[in-house]
C-alpha cells in the first residue's frame, strides 16, 4: 500500500492538491482500521461470552440426561 502511494505521489509530480488528498486517505484509512480493530475486539469478546453459555447450556442439558436416564 504505501509503495503505491508513493507512486501516486510521484507521478503526480509533487502536485499540494495530491499530496493532500493522499494525507487525507492515509488519515481515514487508518481511522478506519482503528474502528475496524475495535470492532473485532468487541465481536470476539461477545463469542467468548457466548460460547461459554453455550458450554453451560451443553453441561446442564448433559447432566440432566444423566439423572433422567439414572431414574
């Protein structure tokens, strides 16, 4: 990404109007990114929490087969 970003720069010939569309992208782009890695952080936690239920869920229903299957 950025060898092609310093291409652009370069054939723009050092044009302000370039280099300045460029910073901008460079800045949103990893603004982006940043809200794109909190995102996922957030999706991973929620999977945590939710597989653990799912865990609990898997051990009651297992341990209440048993006793059924004991009577």
């Amino acid at each position: 990404m950025c060898g092609a970003l310093d291409a652009l720069v370069t054939a723009a010939g050092g044009s302000p109007e370039v280099a300045a569309a460029l910073a901008s992208f460079a800045v949103e782009r990893a603004a982006t990114a940043e809200r794109v890695g909190t995102h996922l952080q957030a999706v991973s936690a929620v999977g945590v929490v939710a597989l653990a239920a799912v865990d609990e869920a898997d051990a009651r229903m297992a341990s209440r087969t048993s006793q059924a299957a004991r009577r």
